[in-house]
C-alpha cells in the first residue's frame, strides 16, 4: 500500500506561482507513474499533468501546457507541480495519484493511489 500527501497549496494572485508537493511513502516510488490531477467545485476532476517512472515523458492538459511543470525526485519519493502564471480558473483542490507499473495515463480511473488533496486559490 502507499500513502501519498499533497502540500504547498495555498491563496495566490493571478500571475503568482506555486509550488505542489507529493510525497509518496514506501520504497518503490520509481515503479509509479505519477499524475497531477484537480476538481473545482461544481465541476468533474480533470487532468492537469502526468510523468513517467523515469521522468522521461510528461503530458500537460491543454489548459496548463506552458504554464505547468511536473517533474519528480526519485530519491525523495517525491513529485512536484511547479505552477507559473497562475490564473482565477485554475482555483482548485490539486490531487496526486500513483499508476504502478505503468505509463503516463490522462484518465483518473487509471490510477490506484490518491492523495487527499491540497487547495490552490487564485484570486483576481
């Protein structure tokens, strides 16, 4: 089983940055893609990014792309969301999740493992 918790979530003005963290307990983090995914209220969770075990690959949603970047620390078991340019729209709770033994996937269902979240606001 993995645990994985979210942090550095917080209250940002538009044009300001944040950076999320995921640390996922256990020794075998390297063996989980890794994906970044947020729900707005109101509104189905959507995709936002994802890397690969060897953080070779990522894929961005069209929303984020330019703006997002996730990258990982394997030594650290950790997986980051570094948000640039942050705008009102991208006001959510952010969610990390693990996918074992395979690659980048932009589907939820994909993914075993969840965090339980971190709120990011972006007001105007």
């Amino acid at each position: 089983q993995v645990q994985l918790v979210e942090s550095g979530g917080g209250l940002v003005q538009a044009g300001g940055s944040l950076r999320l963290s995921c640390a996922a307990s256990g020794r075998t983090f390297s063996g989980y893609a890794m994906g970044w995914f947020r729900q707005a209220p109101g509104k189905e969770r959507e995709f936002v990014a994802t890397i690969s075990r060897s953080g070779s690959t990522t894929l961005y949603a069209d929303s984020v792309k330019g703006r997002f970047t996730i990258s990982r620390d394997n030594n650290k078991n950790t997986v980051y969301l570094q948000m640039n340019s942050l705008k009102p729209e991208d006001t959510a709770v952010y969610y990390c999740a693990g996918r074992i033994g395979a690659g980048v996937s932009m589907q939820g269902r994909g993914y075993e493992y969840w965090g339980q979240g971190t709120q990011v606001t972006v007001s105007s």
